[in-house]
C-alpha cells in the first residue's frame, strides 16, 4: 500500500471508525453505505468523461455524493428512525471519507467495470477491517452482536456480567477506539514493513546470482 | 476550398449539438435525482415522528411511567443549532397538563446515543433514560454523562422549546 493511500485511510477511518458508538449494528450501516456511495462516485465520474465536463469532475462528485448520502439518509429514516437519529451526520463523513479512499477527485483509464472491481477490491479489503474493528468492541466493550431493526438495535447477548463494573467497557469508549485503532495501525505497519523487507530481499538476490546459474539458465532457455 | 469550410461547419454544428445532448442528459439526470431525494423526504416525514414517538413511549414504561400516550404530532423546535431532536406532548398517569417529552442525541464518552427527557414546563426538566440502556457499559455511560451532557440539555431544552406549538411540520432532522 502507498503511503499516500495509508494516509487517506487513517483520516477515513477517525471519520467513520472512531465517532461513532462501539456497536456492530452501525458499523453494518456506515460500511454497507460506504460501498453504495463507491459505486455510486465511479458511475458518476464514468459519466462526466462520457460528457467531457472532467474540468469540474472534483466538484460534481463531490456534489452527487452529499445527494447520496442524502438519499441513504431517507432510506435509513425508513428503515430505523432512532438509527438515523443517532448516526446523524456520520453518513456525510462516510460520504467525504468515500470520496477520500477511492480517490474519486482523479482520473483513470480503465473501463467501468474494470474500475468497479479493482475499487471494490480494495474497498472489500476495508471494509473487512472494519466490521472487525466493530465487532471487536461490540463484543469487548458491550458483550452483545447488535443488528439494526426498526426499534433500535437487536441484541445477542454473548458475555452476560454480573458485576456493576467491567474492564471491557473501556473498549466501548472513543478514547478505547482511538488505541485500538492506534494498535491495528502499528500492527498494520510492522507487517507492511517485513513484507517490503521481503520484497527487497528477493529482489536483490535476484540480481546477485552466481555466474554458473546464470549460465545453466541461459542453456535452458536455449534448449 | 469552399466544400473544406462547409465540411467544418457541419461538424461544428454536429458537435454543437452533440454537447447539447449531453448537458441535456446530464441535467435530466440531475433533475431525477433530485425529485427522488425530494419524495423521500416529504414521505418520510410521518415515518419519522412515528418512529420516534414509538421509542419514547417505550423508554418511559420502561422506566416505570404507566398508560403513557404520545402523541405523534411533533411541536415546533426553536433553535437552527439543535439538529437529531423531535419532540411531543405526553400524557401519562399523574402527568400534570401540556407535559411533554423530548428524543435526542447526546454525544457522550460512548459515542452519541439518543436520549429521552420530560419537560414538565416552568423550565423543570427531567432526563429518563437513554433509549438503550442495559448493558453494563450504558449504565456507565449514564453515571459518567450526569454531570455534563445530561445536564447540559437539562439546562438547554427550556430555551429550544419555550414557546412550543403543535405543527403537523415540525421535528428537525
């Protein structure tokens, strides 16, 4: 992953992962919207390019994503008023964290649906990570799975406490979801590293291979 | 000479026209999108202050308040800031007149949740209960919250509902 790229993440995810309650259920909402408003940037910038307006393509995308997110409001006010009441503007932040990730401000020259499937690759990839990070404190901080219903949030109790207090809960907290998502990104950075040092290594002994190899391979590629 | 000037102006008037198209379809599909935006607002209105009126009568029977009725037209908040509230006039036994009940969303520790208060007028305000309270961590976002955000719109919701007046339009979202 570039660097630059690893930077749009992280300000995507304090805008999603980290301001909003510590339940599943809105995790499921804010990741299943962030893959709607995906889709929904790459067939509106496909289209501003069929019509040769690319001058203003950061502005109108930008634009059509708010109506998106919008959209998504009234569909989720639909399905679960309380949801949509306490979610409020985390679905616009999904929204710009969108036009973040995907880089949607630029230009590309692959078609629509080969930018479909490398975007959503990625976008999987995230979004895994995510509903990871959700459930880990779902489970952790709250000890239930939530779902959203039109009520609220459906329950499945896992870890049932008697006690008054639980360490767990510090998880369910934002300052808990700040140094879990500060260990997830060290985590992700020490790996990043050792596969680039990997990476490096085959890549220099590539190069330094003795001259009888060389040779015997050469003779192979003759034959 | 003259058949090369006459060629360009056709495809000039071609491309002319081609734009056109274009920007036609372009703005069609603007003007879609924005009547579909439009509908699902104006039809969402009544799912809205259902739903919500809903939650607060189920936060106050569980929170021991009996026959409790809300009613489902919202009043009229006065405050542009105050964003993610709706709220009602109640009725419940022993309530005095004109009570009313008020869902909204608080930011604490935990993230925000949506929390419901009783304004029982001459700015006597009490908070009932945050709409999903069992787990150990809600009872401690409650304890935690007393002191600031619970009070804090203890103090506030007198001001955004001073003069509050049943409108079949009201409710901000």
């Amino acid at each position: 992953m570039k660097k630059n790229e690893m930077y749009s993440y992280i300000a995507a995810s304090l805008a999603i992962l980290i301001p909003v309650q510590g339940r599943f259920a809105y995790g499921l909402i804010l990741i299943i919207a962030l893959n709607l408003f995906l889709i929904f940037g790459i067939l509106v910038r496909k289209l501003l390019v069929k019509i040769q307006l690319q001058d203003f393509q950061s502005v109108i995308t930008a634009v059509f994503l708010v109506s998106a997110a919008i959209l998504y409001k009234q569909i989720l006010i639909f399905y679960s008023p309380v949801n949509a009441l306490v979610l409020g503007f985390s679905i616009y932040m999904t929204a710009a964290a969108t036009y973040l990730t995907s880089f949607l401000y630029g230009n590309t020259e692959r078609t629509l649906k080969d930018d479909i499937i490398f975007n959503m690759k990625k976008s999987r990839n995230y979004s895994i990570l995510a509903l990871v990070f959700f459930l880990f404190r779902d489970i952790f901080g709250y000890g239930t799975i939530t779902f959203p219903v039109y009520s609220g949030l459906k329950s499945i109790v896992l870890i049932k406490s008697k006690s008054n207090f639980s360490f767990g809960t510090f998880w369910a907290t934002i300052p808990g979801a700040l140094f879990l998502f500060a260990m997830l990104i060290a985590l992700f950075a020490l790996i990043n590293n050792k596969f680039n040092i990997l990476a490096e290594t085959e890549e220099s002994s590539g190069e330094n291979k003795p001259v009888e190899e060389k040779a015997s391979e050469e003779k192979k590629n003759d034959q | 000479m003259a058949e090369d000037n006459k060629n360009t102006e056709s495809q000039s008037k071609w491309y002319k026209s081609k734009e056109l198209t274009d920007y036609g379809i372009f703005l069609l599909i603007l003007v879609v999108l924005l009547s579909v935006i439009s509908l699902f607002i104006i039809t969402n209105r009544n799912t809205w202050n259902k739903g919500l009126s809903e939650q607060v009568k189920i936060v106050l029977e569980k929170n021991g308040y009996k026959k409790v009725a809300v009613d489902r037209v919202p009043l009229t908040i006065n405050s542009p800031m105050t964003t993610s509230c709706a709220a009602y006039t109640v009725n419940y036994e022993g309530c005095a007149d004109n009570e009313k009940a008020i869902i909204l969303k608080v930011s604490t520790l935990y993230g925000p949740v949506a929390a419901v208060y009783l304004y029982h007028g001459n700015k006597t305000v009490d908070f009932v209960d945050f709409t999903s309270s069992e787990r150990i961590s809600e009872k401690q976002n409650k304890d935690l919250s007393k002191n600031m955000q619970i009070n804090y719109w203890k103090n506030r919701i007198p001001a955004i509902l001073p003069e509050a007046v049943e409108n079949k339009e009201g409710g901000s979202k």
